[in-house]
C-alpha cells in the first residue's frame, strides 16, 4: 500500500501564460504537487491524473507528461539517506532510531531530496565546518527544498536566510520548514541571488549552477563573511572556480563524487565570530 505523501507517477501540464491566479483553488486538492512559471509559460505538477478536473477550472493545456518520480530524482526513489550524522528522511518513512541530525524533506519536484552529489558534498561540508565552527547566521543562496539551511539549523545556526528564485522551490522550503518547526529561525524569500547579497551571515551556502556562481564571485558584495560552502560544480568549473576566486578567499576542505566537487572557502580578512 502507498503511503499519504509518497511519489509513484508524475503527472506535468504545460500551459501558456501565467496561472497563479487559479492556483488557490487547484492546490486544494491532496495530489497537488505545486506550480512552476517559466518565462511565457506555466507548469503544473500532481501526483495523480488531474485532466478532468483542469478541463473544467483553466484554459487547455499544451501538453501533459507522465513520468516515474524517481526518473525525476534521477532514477533514486526517495527514502531515508544517512550521511555522516545527518539522516534525512521523507516525511511518510520517520526513522525510528533516529539519532544525530535528522532533516525531514518532502522534496516534490524541487531540487535537494539529498541524493544528489552536489547536495551530498554540500551535507558533508556543513557537518566538518560545524564540528569546528557553528555560524550564528547563514545566507542560503538557492535554496531548492531547504535542506541546507534545515541542516545548518539542526547543528546549530540560529537564523538562516534562504532564498530562490524558482517560485515552486520557496513553496517546497515553506512546506519542509514548517515540518522541521523552523518557522521561526528560517526566513524564506523568492528572489534574485545578485539582489540579496548585502545581507550579512556568517556562512554563505551557494549551490548553483557555475554561470550564476561565476557572477556573484565577481561582485564585490559577495565577499567579507567568514565562511562559503560553494556547491554544483563539475571539475572542469571547480578549476575555473579557483582561478575567478585568486587569493580572495582560502580553501578550506573539499569533497567530490563522481564529477560533482564542493568547497568550503574561509576568507581571512574576514573576523571570525564566537560560537
């Protein structure tokens, strides 16, 4: 039997246009997944076959796809991941011997389940840094499901500002959020990364795509915070990464699986606050 909140299929309409103004309506519904506006265009993800019910509520749509959700998570089903002493598991499979760090993630169709490489050497990263150092605050720029910024606050951080600029992914962090009972210590925002660089943390966590990181690099305002866990790069970008970067920032620890690298830098002319 498949348990409340598990994944089999997923169902994916295509629609020209923007649709959130019926998304208060269609979201009622228990097999709703969430909603994606790119460009022209607007997504609607379910868990079920929703054909019947969109007949009646919006426009036609372009097109509809029908996908195993683990193909989406890359042919992993989502289940409880151990990494170190981090356990991240789905809200419908609770680890009953949990002990350690444990992050509960729904991840939808938002990108941070866990089982990602880039994600994985970002959880890996968080736990050496924490061991030495906990950062009172962290600036999470893409912040996908949460999970990082869910992390960094079960080891110890106080506040976490998290942002992304995919709309669904802030709906999937506020619903994670809310499972993990950190309203309170996780401010969630949807936006551009450029535009919230002057926010001041302690740990800057970027797990991005290289083109968007090669940007904020060469800005002056990403730099002056004690730490940066930088994420998503594949090797040939990890050597670039390096050479934008100079002397500006010292590398501190690394991790890498398969072609997938992240770095934890230090920048030394930055001062390192108390525990």
């Amino acid at each position: 039997m498949v348990k409340r909140g598990m994944y089999d299929r997923l169902y994916i309409y295509e629609f020209e246009g923007d649709l959130r103004a019926h998304i208060p309506a269609i979201k009622k519904g228990e097999d709703y997944i969430g909603f994606w506006k790119e460009g022209r265009y607007s997504y609607l993800f379910f868990k079920s076959d929703q054909k019947a019910l969109l007949a009646g509520a919006l426009p036609p749509f372009r097109s509809e796809t029908v996908l195993r959700h683990e193909d989406w998570e890359a042919g992993r089903a989502i289940d409880i991941l151990r990494l170190g002493g981090i356990t991240v598991y789905p809200p419908w499979n609770v680890p009953p011997d949990l002990e350690g760090t444990g992050v509960c993630i729904d991840p939808g169709v938002a990108f941070g389940s866990g089982y990602h490489a880039s994600t994985k050497g970002s959880l890996i990263l968080l736990q050496r840094l924490f061991s030495d150092f906990i950062p009172r605050t962290v600036l999470d720029l893409g912040t996908g499901t949460g999970i990082l910024s869910l992390a960094a606050l079960k080891m110890g951080a106080r506040t976490a500002y998290s942002l992304d600029y995919n709309n669904l992914a802030v709906e999937t962090a506020r619903r994670n959020r809310q499972a993990n009972g950190l309203e309170g210590r996780m401010h969630l925002w949807a936006g551009d990364a450029r535009d919230f660089l002057h926010v001041r943390a302690d740990l800057l966590v970027a797990n991005l795509y290289f083109q968007v990181l090669e940007e904020l690099i060469g800005r002056e305002d990403f730099y002056a915070r004690p730490y940066y866990l930088l994420s998503g790069l594949l090797g040939h970008e990890s050597h670039r990464l390096r050479e934008l970067l100079g002397n500006r920032l010292t590398l501190v620890d690394q991790s890498q699986e398969n072609l997938w690298f992240s770095f934890l830098y230090r920048d030394p002319s930055a001062g390192r606050p108390g525990r």
